[in-house]
C-alpha cells in the first residue's frame, strides 16, 4: 500500500524530475491535514461498531423495505452480511484516509467487487448509500467534537468513502 506523498515522488523519480512547487505545496497540504486525518482514524478505530450501527438505522429507517421479506437485509444472515460489509468498507476508508491515497482502494476492494455483488444477486446501491451514510456519521462526529471546520472534515474525510461510492457506481437503492 502506498500513500500520497510515495506516490508522488514515485512520479517524479520515473519523470526524472526534482520536486516543483506544485510537489511541495501537495507535501505541504498533506502535513497540514495529517491532525485531522489522524483525528479521523481515531475516531473511527474507537467508535467503529457504533458508525456502523448508526448508519445502517439511517439506512434502514429511509428504506425499510430492505428489511422487509424480498429485501436484500432479510434474514439475520444477510443482515449480518450487509454490517459486516460496511464495517470492511469502514475499515478500507480509514485507511485511504491515513494515506491521503484513495485509489488504493481500487485494488483492495472494488476491483472485481461490483461484479461479485452482481453475481450474488446483491443491490449496490443500498451499498453505496451505507457507505455515504458512514462518511455523514464520521463527519458528524469530528464536527461534534470540534476537531476542524465542516469544510474541512467534509474536504478530507469524505475523500476516500466517495471513491468507494463513485466506484461502486450505482446510487439508487432500488436498482438491482
């Protein structure tokens, strides 16, 4: 796994370049979040069960019927598959977010996963909406403890659950 700033002088090395200013102004934007993500990384890592729990009542309370029977939650065991998944994703995204880096999600989770989900006959788009659910309960929570600005934490917090949303593509609960 890489993070921004190996990335970006992993560029450079191959261009054969020095660092410009644009290198340094990313290195210094990188350094200047680095409390916020680090505050991120916390709170996620102490409250992950509780993230999890929250956004999936969210979930659940706007699309009820994915509980109902022929909803894709119904069972206890497709239930405890959909938690379980959003706490991998939840996982995942604390990661991109300590690394600043998050096409490292690519390859450690949606490639290949939109077609698994297909083939199991599981909906991306309540997914894609847990995942942004758990951004809005992670952002809430660094606003609530006062960590940074709302731009901020919504600058830099919601990067990484994004790219898992923009990955996985589909946003309409019902599709699928």
């Amino acid at each position: 796994m890489r993070d921004a700033i190996t990335g970006l002088i992993g560029r450079y090395d191959q261009l054969g370049r020095y660092l410009d200013g644009s290198a340094i102004d990313r290195i210094a934007t990188y350094y200047s979040e680095a409390s916020l993500r680090l505050a991120a990384v916390e709170a996620i890592n102490c409250d992950a069960a509780e993230i999890v729990r929250e956004a999936s009542q969210r979930l659940w309370q706007a699309d009820p019927e994915l509980l109902l029977p022929g909803g894709n939650a119904y069972t206890t065991r497709r239930w405890a598959a959909c938690l379980r998944d959003m706490d991998y994703f939840l996982r995942y995204a604390s990661y991109a977010l300590v690394a600043d880096d998050s096409t490292i999600l690519n390859e450690r989770v949606l490639n290949g996963l939109d077609d698994t989900y297909k083939s199991l006959g599981v909906p991306t788009g309540p997914t894609v909406r847990s995942i942004a659910l758990m951004a809005d309960v992670v952002c809430e929570k660094l606003l609530d403890a006062g960590v940074a600005s709302a731009d901020a934490i919504n600058a830099v917090v919601r990067a990484p659950f994004d790219h898992l949303c923009r990955g996985l593509a589909d946003t309409n609960v019902r599709a699928r």
